[in-house]
C-alpha cells in the first residue's frame, strides 16, 4: 500500500509548477497592456503550455511511482531505483510512456479551468 510513498513530496510540485508557469507568463504577457488580464483564448492557451510543462517535468517519476506500485516483482524499493532500473532497460523512452494520454487529460482540463478562472 505505501509503495511509492516517497513520491508524492515530488509530485505534490505539479501544481506549483503549473501556476508559477501561468503566472510569469501572464506577467509578462500583459506588463505592456492598459488592461492587465488575459483573453479567454489566451488564458486556455497559456494554460494548455503552462499544464504541458509541469507534466512533462513530473512525468517520470510519476511513472516510476506507478510501475512501482503495481509491479509484484519489483528488485528496486525506491522511486530513484526504479527510474534507474527504467532507465537501463528502455532508455529514456521508458520514462515517458504513457505521456499522451495523460497530457491529453491533463491538458484540457487545466486549460479549461484557468479559462474560466
């Protein structure tokens, strides 16, 4: 059951991430502008890429976590074990499977959120 346990301190930065993505952005985005907010657009794009970023950084030890858990054969008890085990037997590649869906996910329903934010 606390497989992977570990891995919630580092997964609890996602939304961190995604927030401080948006909102420098944003800053940036309207420091120029009489009107200091965004569009409806621009904030469903912003946080579709502020969303991608903070997945993709998190991604493999999310992964990791989650190969962890339900492997009933696992050698390794930590999460820097398994990306390293991950690591060695499919590379890099072995990290991100399984991204597209979860971007997807993800992704849109951020970006739908901060919209309507």
């Amino acid at each position: 059951m606390y497989k992977g346990i570990q891995a919630y301190v580092v997964l609890c930065f996602k939304p961190a991430l995604q927030y401080t993505v948006f909102e420098r952005v944003k800053a940036s985005l309207v420091a120029n502008r009489r009107n200091k907010s965004l569009t409806a657009t621009e904030s469903f794009l912003l946080g579709m890429v502020a969303r991608t970023i903070s997945t993709i950084l998190i991604f493999p030890y999310l992964r990791a976590k989650v190969v962890l858990q339900t492997s009933t054969t696992a050698t390794t008890s930590s999460i820097p074990q398994m990306l390293g085990a991950m690591y060695n037997k499919g590379g890099l590649a072995s990290w991100f499977q399984g991204l597209g869906p979860e971007l997807t996910r993800g992704v849109l329903s951020s970006a739908f959120m901060l919209m309507i934010k």
